[in-house]
C-alpha cells in the first residue's frame, strides 16, 4: 500500500505483469494466422521432444524465433509461428517402465507442463495449429505416407543388422545397448548381431537431386551443407569385370582405374555372393565370413581377411592375382568388390604389408608436380595422386584422368557414379511409434492396410520384457485385406525421423481429416522461410525432410516445393557459467524456470539475445542476467516518469540543436535495429537499443527535453525491444497513453536514417576522443571553452579529389585550379593525401561538418564541463584553422 503524498515505488513486477500480458495476448488471438493468409512469412523452429522440461537450447532456440515471428508481425507482415510435440520415442518407454504408467500419459503429462512453460517465457504461438506426432490423427498420415511413398515403388524390404539380446528375445534399439561390453539394458545379456528383414524408404533414388540442390540453399549455412554433402558422399568412378575361374565374373568399383596395372590383389566383401559361395566350400573362408558378419563395426582393423584359394584374372594385364575376402571392403557399397592396389591406396598397402602382398607402382609424380618422383617409394608408403602412368606397358606416360577414361572403353567397363547415402531404414523394433501399415499373410505376401482402415492405433502398452507389440495377439492377428484369411500385422513401428518430415507441412491445415495437408496452400505457404534448430540436426532430420518434400512435390502433393526450408541457423549452444556445456552430472545447469521466477521471461530473453549471435555459442552468466534485468527496469522507471510528467515537466519545449541531434540519434537507431534484425543480429539491434535509451537520459540530465522528443525516443525503444521483451514493452506502451496491444496493433517505427549518418556519427565520436586526449595530455583541470575550427572549402575539396584519384593524389589535386590557387599549402597537403590514399574515408561538406558538431556540442559540454563554439574557417583565428582537416576539426581548448 501506498499512502497519500507517499512517493510509490517505481519499476515494474514481472510477477504481475507477465501473465497479465500473456492472457491479454490469448484473449485477442495476437498470434493466430488465418486459413486464407496469403504466402504469411513461415517462421519455424525445430519442435522439440517431449522429455518434460525445457532446457537453455530450447529456450533459446524458440525465443529467437519468436523474437522474429513478432518483428516481423510488427512490421505488419502475416506470419506463421506454430509449435507442436516431437512426441514418439523410446525415452516415453523407459519412463514408463519406471514410472509403472504409460507412454502414452505420460508424454501427454509432458507436453502439458512444457506448453506451460512455453506460455510462460511469452512463446507466441498460434496454438490452433498445433501438431502432436503421437495423437492417432497425425500418425495415421505416416502410415497414409508409407502407402503413397510404397505406391510409387519408395519402399523395400531389405535385409539389415540389428542387436539382437538372446535372453529377451528381441531386438535392441542402438540406445539400449549399454556399455563397452554391449549389454541388454534390461537382462544385461551381452548382446547379438543379426540380419533381419527392414522396412526402407530408398532415400538413394533422390542421392543426385539431394546433393545437386545443395548449391542453391543460399540461406543455410555453408558447414551444413558441406555435412550433407559428405553424407551423400558422390563418388565417380568406374566398374570393370574380373574373371574369378569357376565363380564367373565379378564387377569391382573403383575411383582409380588407372592404377589397374598396379592390382596386386582382389577383395570380396565378406556379404558378397561369391564370398559366401566360396565359403561352402571352404571352411577357412566360412569361419571368417561368419566371424565377419558378427562382428562390430570397429572391432576388426584394415588388415583383417583371409587368401581363399582362388585367383582372379585382370583384364587389363592378363594376370592371376590372388582373391581374398576382407572386412574392410563394404558389402553395400559399389560392387562390393574391389581390385587393391597397394602401391597407391593406403587402406591395400597396409593390407598387402599384412598379408606379404607385393607392392607394385604404376603412377608417379607428372613432371609439373611439386613432388619429385625420385622421392616417391611405394614399397614405402602408398602414393596415392594423381600422375602419370608407369610400369603400365603401352600406357606409360598418360595421365591419371585421361587414363581413366580410356580405360573405360579398352578394358570394357561402365562409368559409374556411387554414393556413401545409404537406404533409409526405418523399422523399430519398439512399442512407441507409428505402426506400419502392413499385414503378414502366409498366402498373399506383405499387403498394405486399406486406407479406409487407418489408422492403425497402437494397442494399449503392455509391461512386457519383448516389444509390447508382438505382446499384443488380439491387435495382432486380423484378416488378409486381400484373401481374408489369417494374418499378421507387422509389429515394427516407424523411425520417429519420419514423423519430423513433414510436420511442417501438417501445421498448414492441422485439422483437414480428409489428407495429410492441404495441397493447394502448402503450395502457397511453403517453403518455410525462417527455419532455426540445433546443429544436431545437420544431417538426418534436415536431409529427410528435404527427401520427403522432393517426393511429396512428385507425386503432386505439393507444386513446385522441392526444398522444405528456405533460410536455415543452427543455434550455437548455451554454456554454463564455467564455460562447459550445461549438464546434470556437471551440475552447471540453469534452469530456465528458476530464471524466469527470479528475474521473469523478459529478463531471460534480453539477456540471451543480447549474449551473442544467434549462431554463437555463449557462456550463462548471472551479471549478464542482472545487467538485462537493471535496463528494462531502468527503462521502465523512465517511462514511468516520463508518463508522470516529470521528465519534460509538460513543457513543449523547441526542440533546439540538442533536439534536433537527439532526432537524429533515434532515426539512426531506427534503421541501424531494422537492419540487424532483419539479419538476425539481434545483438547488434539491442546495443543499439541501449545506447539509444542512455543517450535519452543524458539529454534529460542536460536540459529539460522536448517532450516530442523524448516519447520520440521513448517509443522507439519500446517497439524495438518489443520482439524480445514482449511483455514489459506492453505495459510501457500501455503506460504511453496507447490503446490496444502492442503485439497485434502497433506498426514498426520508420526507419530513415539521415544520409550519411555514419560518417557525422563518426566525426562526433572522433571529436570526443580527440578533445578527451588533449585534456589528458596537457592536464587541463578545468576547460573553459572549447573551440572547434572546420577545415575550409579548399581541403574538403582536396580530400575528395584524392579519395577519386587512381594513382597520381599530387597531380591530381594540384591539376586543380582552384587547389593551385592556394599554393604551397594545397601541395603540402596534396602530399599529406597522397600518403594516406589507401585509409582516405568518405568526408562531409564543411557545412555539414559544422552542422553536425553544433548539435554534438552539447555532449563535449556534459563531458568536460566547458562552453563550446564551433566555428567554419573564415571565421576562426587563421592559426587555429590551418591545424583543421577534413573529419578532424581543429581544436583549441582554453581554461
Ligand atoms: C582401386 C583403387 C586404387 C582405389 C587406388 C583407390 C585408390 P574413395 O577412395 O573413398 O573415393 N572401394 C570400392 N568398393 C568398395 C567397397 N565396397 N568397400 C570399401 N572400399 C571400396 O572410394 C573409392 C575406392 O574405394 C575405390 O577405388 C575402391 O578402391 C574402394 F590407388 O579401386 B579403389
Ligand atoms: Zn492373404
């Protein structure tokens, strides 16, 4: 309470007014986009799972893109900022066995307290749009998906390795196997391999489109793009036969057919057909293709394989060389077989040092190389560039590349182009997930759930030591769509990757029950303009996603979108104060709620927008919190003020030279945050937010302002801070005597900055510093006045005759009539030009030049306690303005 004539406490309780503007925010649908919005700007981040809680990335994440979504809305643009619940997972399984609940409830418990918590830090999302992965009438349009991707001959079977944990009879997700020694996270049985049918999407049809697309994502960062681009590895190569006596031909992949002359030895995959039908019978060779086939992937080093017994022909020389099977070559890539050639791949020449494999050169340094073929011992170690041919009979002396081709045509291969990009397995041997539309019928095979029969829902969770699924035997058995007798359900559950591939398209029409969106405005909508996540995601969310869209834009689902996110910046992370990623165990975690209870959400979104880029990574720190937190209270106190008539004490003042270089200070400020903003530099936005506001209270210091002036200025803050402190800037722009909601009715200010403004600002600063020197240097105590003398027409003239030269400064500026007319001074500084030509900037016109310093003068007034005058050249003591240059006013300082 407050008694009467008691001065009330000024600053704002973000207890109180947080929640007031969320609720006001809720009632007016501030953040809703309607149906028939035309091409709203798309501004999304990467929803988030559903663990429970919100931690720093997330909020930093969604605040930098709300911070846009409302810039933007303030700038009067629509906009589509929705949110939704990456919902599926393993973790839901793991609480629940914990918990004795289930998956289900308590992903919904989840996603209730983390919508809390989005409400609470202000999120502005349209909540009509929301997306929820694991609700029925989402995951439907997976299997619905599944079907089409199936029809348009997408999806195979395909046989793949899986952990397998013997005592519980399932298979293990890669995350539940624990440990070095790999055991089962429930029997802590060590675990298996096996090959077992999976469901794919042959994501490898669109390997040439996915990368060549690459080029033009000017809007995502170049590191993401060269990861995906690796991922898609493109390789060029060529496949070319070798005869293996009594297996037939066999296809080998190679980047170097050049070096064919040099193959020492070939090498099966341990999965290659001829591998095995040697294995049958050859009992050394089956041991270690067994053992291969279990093994892990970093069990077994380059070295490992074993002679078969068998020699292949090489086509280019005529020659028997010995076939080995070897781990090191990959059955799913190329052929799966390959020739090795110690002498210049490294991988085979420690292979063939292994196995007392000789070591032939075939290529050596060109002439032109910086190499020295003398150097050059492959006995030694392999050389793997490029060169020219040796040892290569009527070969010798071409070029690796011209070789290449040739030999395509002379040893009867086929060019061939490989990609690392593997099919997409999307089988999950688990319970909480999309179910895959598919029945098992002894009969007819696999065939597709009808489409009137989605969608298949996930029976009730069982406990139950296997995949609660193959538990489920009523929900399992049902009739053959196509025969109708019995069968089987598949009981394997979708990738939750899938479900992140096209939620954004769902956000578009949320509800529609008739398709998985609407064509014809995800047409309009799409691409997502603005699209903001964790670098996480670099690969294999980001390339499903475009796959899916590729896809969905072929079967004309979509028109003309073949890439689902325009612009893309990977948040950096937020660190805890010691510097070290923010975790549990380390104990350096803060906790967004905490914050938002102690300082409230706008503190927290200030301060983590002002830490760094968007893309930067930064370190928690609690003055950092408290410093964001003193200004918007300072902020407030002073609108308050304002407000209460005490700043301006309601006096019009003129606006008057102090004004007027305010004016100018706001318009810059203006422009200088637009631009920012709209590069997502939003800390170089809110410095110059902060610099505004405390050039405000020294103008209020120095003279009573102008009262247009200051809610000038005032106003201007507010709305620039607004996009990232939404709800204090409400109750300022409440407090400013404004009706309705700053959020949904208030434009952006206009943003013109005087011309050149940079180059005046630049004239001030450097004035300041210069008179702060003299001051310092000389010792003056107590300046009296402070004369500013500008350089004369002549020198302005001068400079920009130099700055425009190309090359000769002297000749150029004493070409000059009017420049000769000066004489010994103008050469003199002609020569002063001439050696600075490089660092010459960019100068006003005298006028201007003291124009800009008399509406300056009041700050080097404040600063130094002195009278300042400015004079133009003829007007100053000769002396004094001789010293002037242009940008650097002569100074003379009298105590
Ligand atoms: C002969 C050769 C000679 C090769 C030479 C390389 C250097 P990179 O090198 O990454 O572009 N390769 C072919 N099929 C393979 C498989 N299934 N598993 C493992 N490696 C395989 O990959 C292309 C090279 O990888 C191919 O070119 C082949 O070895 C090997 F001086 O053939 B090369
Ligand atoms: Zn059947």
């Amino acid at each position: 309470m407050t008694a009467p004539g008691e001065q009330r406490e000024r600053g704002f309780d973000h207890g109180e007014v947080e929640p007031k503007w969320q609720r006001a925010w809720d009632d007016a649908d501030a953040f809703r986009i309607e149906d028939d919005a035309e091409d709203p700007e798309y501004v999304l981040a990467m929803f988030p799972y559903t663990s429970g809680s919100l931690h720093m990335g997330h909020v930093r994440n969604y605040t930098i893109t709300d911070a846009y979504a409302r810039f933007e809305r303030l700038r009067g643009e629509e906009v589509l900022h929705p949110m939704g619940w990456d919902s599926f997972g393993l973790p839901a399984e793991n609480a629940a066995e914990e918990r004795d609940t289930n998956p289900r409830d308590w992903t919904m418990d989840c996603i209730d307290s983390m919508k809390e918590q989005m409400s609470a830090m202000g999120f502005g999302y349209d909540w009509d749009r929301e997306v929820t992965t694991c609700d029925p009438d989402y995951y439907r349009w997976n299997q619905w998906l599944f079907k089409r991707f199936r029809d348009e001959g997408l999806v195979e079977r395909q046989s793949s390795e899986l952990n397998w944990c013997p005592s519980c009879e399932t298979v293990l997700a890669d995350e539940q196997v624990e440990g070095e020694d790999e055991l089962c996270w429930r029997c802590d049985t060590p675990i298996e391999t096996r090959e077992m049918d999976q469901w794919f999407f042959t994501i490898t049809d669109y390997a040439e489109e996915l990368l060549e697309a690459l080029d033009e994502l000017d809007g995502w960062p170049n590191n993401v793009r060269e990861m995906q681009r690796n991922w898609i590895g493109k390789q060029e190569g060529a496949s070319v036969a070798f005869e293996i006596p009594g297996y037939g031909e066999v296809d080998i992949f190679t980047t170097r057919l050049d070096t064919i002359h040099g193959a020492t030895f070939f090498s099966l995959a341990p999965g290659h057909p001829v591998a095995q039908e040697i294995a049958e019978g050859n009992d050394e060779v089956a041991e270690y293709v067994e053992m291969a086939e279990n093994a892990d992937e970093d069990e077994l080093d380059v070295t490992s394989g074993v002679f078969t017994g068998e020699y292949a022909v090489n086509p280019a020389t005529g020659e028997e060389i010995p076939v080995y099977v070897a781990d090191y070559v990959l059955t799913d890539v190329g052929t799966g077989a390959l020739y090795a050639v110690p002498g210049h791949d490294e991988r085979d020449h420690e292979f063939a040092e292994a196995h007392d494999v000789p070591i032939e050169q075939v290529v050596e340094p060109a002439p032109d190389a910086e190499a020295d073929p003398e150097d050059v011992d492959v006995q030694e170690a392999a050389y793997p560039e490029d060169g020219v041919l040796v040892n290569s009979g009527e070969y010798d002396g071409l070029e690796s590349a011209e070789a290449r081709d040739r030999f395509v045509e002379e040893f009867d291969g086929e060019h061939r182009t490989e990609y690392n990009l593997r099919d997409w397995g999307i089988s999950r041997q688990r319970y909480w997930g999309t179910p895959i539309p598919m029945i098992r019928c002894e009969e007819c095979g696999y065939v597709p759930v009808p489409d009137e029969d989605l969608p298949v829902e996930l029976p009730e969770f069982v406990h139950t030591t296997g995949n609660p699924l193959d538990a489920a035997e009523e929900w399992k058995c049902v009739d053959c769509p196509e025969c109708g007798g019995e069968a089987v359900r598949e009981t394997d559950t979708m990738d939750t990757f899938v479900d992140s591939s096209w939620y954004f398209l769902r956000y578009v029409s949320p509800d529609l029950d008739a398709a998985p969106f609407d064509s014809e405005r995800a047409s309009d909508w799409m691409p997502v303009d603005r699209y903001v996540g964790g670098i996480e995601h670099a690969v294999m969310h980001l390339l499903y996603a475009r796959f899916f869209t590729k896809v969905l834009d072929d079967v004309d689902l979509v028109e003309d979108v073949r890439e689902p996110f325009a612009d893309l910046t990977n948040q950096g992370m937020v660190l805890g104060e010691d510097g070290d990623k923010m975790s549990k165990s380390k104990g350096n975690g803060v906790s967004p709620q905490r914050i938002v209870d102690e300082y409230g959400a706008d503190t927290a979104r200030l301060f983590i927008m002002e830490a760094a880029q968007p893309e930067k990574e930064f370190a928690w720190s609690a003055e950092g919190v408290q410093s964001a937190h003193d200004f918007l209270q300072n902020l407030y106190t002073l609108v308050e003020e304002y407000a209460a008539g005490e700043v301006t004490g309601g006096a019009d003042g003129s606006a008057g030279a102090v004004g007027e270089y305010v004016v100018r200070e706001i318009d810059a400020t203006v422009a200088t945050a637009t631009a920012e903003y709209e590069k997502f530099r939003f800390n170089h936005a809110l410095q110059a937010v902060r610099e505004q506001v405390s050039l405000l209270r020294r103008y209020r210091e120095h003279t009573t302002p102008d009262a247009d002036t200051f809610e000038r200025g005032l106003v201007a803050a507010v709305k620039l801070l607004a996009p990232v402190a939404p709800h204090v800037t409400e109750e300022m722009w409440n407090l400013l005597g404004n009706d309705g909601l700053l959020a949904a009715d208030a434009d952006w200010p206009d943003a013109d900055a005087p011309a050149d403004y940079d180059v005046e600002r630049r004239l001030v600063e450097n004035t300041r510093a210069d008179v702060r020197d003299i001051v310092e240097t000389v010792g003056i105590e107590d300046p009296e006045t402070v004369t500013l003398a500008v350089a004369p027409e002549w020198m302005h003239r001068a400079h920009e005759l130099a700055a425009g030269a190309d090359g000769d400064v002297v000749g150029t500026v004493m070409g000059d009539e009017q420049l000769r007319q000066q004489g010994e001074d103008a050469a003199d500084f002609a020569k002063d030009l001439a050696a600075q030509q490089e660092a010459l900037d960019e100068q006003l016109s005298p006028e201007r030049e003291r124009a800009a310093l008399e509406r300056a003068a009041w700050l080097l007034e404040r600063e130094f306690g002195a009278d300042v005058v400015v004079r133009s050249a003829d007007e100053a003591d000769p002396d004094l303005a001789g010293k002037a240059e242009p940008g650097r006013p002569a100074i003379d300082i009298a105590e």
